[in-house]
C-alpha cells in the first residue's frame, strides 16, 4: 500500500511497551531459539527492550529540556530504525510547525523551514491529529518537497504521529527512510504513538517548569528592584550586573543548570543589604571605615537570608564571596585563587565594572576603555584573568 492511516487510541506509557516486549522476550526464552531467523527476532526484541528502557529514563530524568528532547528523538529514531527523525512543535502566534529538533547533518537547513497547517506530511498529522505511515513519500500529494530540495535529501518512507497535550496537538514526531529499505510496520506505528505520548508529557512538564522558573526569577528581580531603590545611585545596577555576568558565563561554556544559578546570583548578589542602614546606603559621600565595615557585612547577611532556601543554596557563594579577591585581599574571609568559588568570581567582574562604570556623587563614571584596563591591570590580585579577558570579548564581539 502507498499510505497507511491510523486514527488515535488510547495512548499508552512507555512502561507498557516496555512490559510488552519483556514478555515477548520471556516467551521466546522459555520456547527457546533454534533457527537463525528466530534467534535474529530475539536479539531484536531485546534491542527494543533495552532502547525502551533508556528511552524512559531519559524521558523521566532531571536533564535540560533541550537535551531531554534531542536525546529522546535520536532513540526514538534508532528505535524505529530509521536514518533520520524529527521533532516538529506548533508555534502558538504563527499557528505553524517549526524544526526544534532535526537528526543528521542538514540540521541547520532543514530548521530554516516551517510548515503551514495541512503544508506536507507533517502538516497532515498535526492538522488533523492523526498518526500517519508514508511508504513512498515522493508519489504522495501531501509531501512537501522544498525540504529535499534545499537540503540535497531524499525521503522516501515517513512515519509521523501528533505529539498532544490533553487532547490538544502541540507538534509531532516524524522518522524518516526505514532502514535496509523496508517499510515502516503497524507495530512502529503503535509503538512511535507510545513515544510521542511520553514526549508530550515531558515537554509539559517542561513548561511547567519554565513558567514557575520564570515566575520565582521575576520574583527575585522585584525583590532586588525594591532593594535598589533605596539606593538612589543605583538604577539599574542588578539588570546589568546579571547581563554582564551571564555573557561571560555564555563565553565559559557554562552547561544550563550552570547558568541558571549564575543569573539567579547576579540577580540577589546585594540582596544582603536589605540590612543595610539608610544613611550608609543613600550616604552621597564616600564611606568612613565604620560605614565600610557595616556594608560589608552585606555578603554574610544575603547568604544567611538564602540560606533558610533550601532550594537556593548553590546560589549562597555567589552572595557570600562576590567581594573577595584573588589575592586574598577581599572579604568576607580572605579567600584566595581556587579557593574563591567560580560564580563568585564571575559576578565580582560583572559588579566591579558596573560600579566603575556608573555615575557617584563623589566621582564621574570611567569610560569603558577605561574601565576594561582597570579590569587588565587586577587581573590575578583582584580578579581571574580568564574571567576578565571572557568579560571584555563578550563585549568587543557585541554579545553585551
């Protein structure tokens, strides 16, 4: 047959197919194989089995959204045993489908296209809802051929199924050429509907997520605001110390979970000075040694207030050390080299070049030249000489 179409069941969970193939594989055991077709059906049983299973840990683990999608896709596609797949999801203002995740090596080609509703294969099933097999794309009306054209491929079997969220379609899975030059099977239908099922769940949670992480960040930036103002020489300072400090995170190759608590940091790095008394604070001159002596206890006061936040403690180093230095010149404990935690380090370059850069009642702003070679002269006494050479790159290749 050139198309095969499947309405929806009820979806199933991962832990059923699983289960499936664990008794297939039981039973073909305790038969057991003799001929070497069965032998070959068995080694492939448990090939699924063990794609399965990893595939639902991957799905119900703790990664980042972004690697949790592309690593399920690539063992969802070595499961269907097909060359390549993709995760397409609908923009919600466009109403179209976008390439988040697209196997192979024509990746950045094929993410420069979107899809109409009902435009191609892909279209089809997110349209219509329907899960859907393609044993000879090419002669199929619904194909969408700018894709092949443009990347120099050639789909020939598609198999396609709607990924939804409460009955709503938000994208679809698609793998594409079955390997060996078979056809994709009812069998991979069922069991790419399984996936897409529990793709749909994660990215759900993932959502979820993502507006509660915003939700608290918004939170902690009001808080900050708050704080800022009663600082009148400081507006805007926490926006820009958190732009500063996640450009050089961005140059550092920090991971996401890495970068989160940095721009949670730089965002509460001065909350401690809610404890700080309003004559310091809004003094227009430059502090006396006791004035001094009381902000600096700023530090220890924010890590003390995060550190009733369970939830918030890789944060507490960024509050507490943002002030030492290199030399061990800093405080609040004389801290040295390695021994000055890394998201200290970077929220330190990001606040020194903010308040050097920034208007006092008892001084004018330096330049940004003349702040970048007060930052090259304390490179390794107050400052991590890679740390600032990452800061001034960041802002010469206008990633600031």
């Amino acid at each position: 047959m050139a198309t095969g179409e499947r309405t929806s069941k009820k979806p199933r969970d991962l832990r059923d197919e699983i289960s499936d193939y664990g008794k297939k594989l039981s039973e073909m055991s305790r038969r057991g194989v003799r001929q070497e077709g069965e032998i070959r059906d068995w080694e492939k049983t448990l090939s699924k089995l063990v794609k399965l299973t990893e595939l639902s840990r991957i799905l119900n683990s703790t990664l980042e959204p972004s690697t949790v999608k592309r690593r399920a896709m690539e063992a969802a596609t070595e499961l269907m045993e097909a060359e390549v797949g993709s995760l397409l999801l609908i923009d919600e203002e466009t109403n179209q489908l976008y390439f988040d995740v697209a196997l192979g090596d024509k990746e950045e080609t094929v993410k420069t296209f979107h899809l109409n509703m009902g435009e191609g294969i892909a279209g089809w099933v997110a349209q219509h809802g329907d899960p859907l097999i393609v044993a000879d794309a090419q002669s199929d009306p619904r194909f969408f051929r700018e894709v092949d054209k443009k990347s120099k491929f050639t789909t020939k079997t598609v198999i396609c199924v709607p990924v939804k969220v409460k009955e709503k379609t938000i994208g679809v899975l698609e793998a594409i050429n079955k390997l060996d030059r078979g056809t994709f099977t009812e069998e991979d239908l069922t069991l790419f509907q399984s996936l897409a099922d529990q793709v749909a769940v994660a990215l759900d949670n993932a959502r979820l997520m993502a507006e509660i992480e915003e939700l608290f960040f918004q939170t902690a930036s009001s808080l900050a605001d708050a704080i800022e103002k009663r600082d009148p020489y400081t507006g805007g300072h926490t926006r820009r110390v958190t732009e500063y400090s996640l450009a050089i995170g961005t140059k550092l190759d920090l991971d996401p979970t890495e970068m989160r608590w940095l721009k949670l940091a730089a965002v509460l790095h001065d909350i401690g000075k809610i404890g700080v008394e309003d004559q310091i604070l809004r003094k227009p001159d430059k502090l006396d040694d006791e004035e001094y002596n009381q902000m600096k206890q700023h530090t220890l006061m924010g890590a003390e207030i995060i550190a009733h936040i369970k939830q918030l403690h890789e944060i507490i180093p960024g509050l507490k050390y943002h002030h030492e230095k290199i030399d061990g010149k800093g405080y609040p404990e004389g801290l040295v080299e390695e021994n000055i935690p890394l998201i200290a380090k970077i929220v330190a370059v990001a606040d020194t070049f903010d308040a050097m850069t920034s208007d006092r009642p008892y001084r004018k702003a330096l330049s940004t030249e003349e702040a970048f070679e007060e930052l090259r002269r304390c490179s390794g006494t107050q400052f991590d000489k890679a740390l600032v050479d990452a800061f001034i790159k960041a802002f010469e290749t206008g990633k600031i």
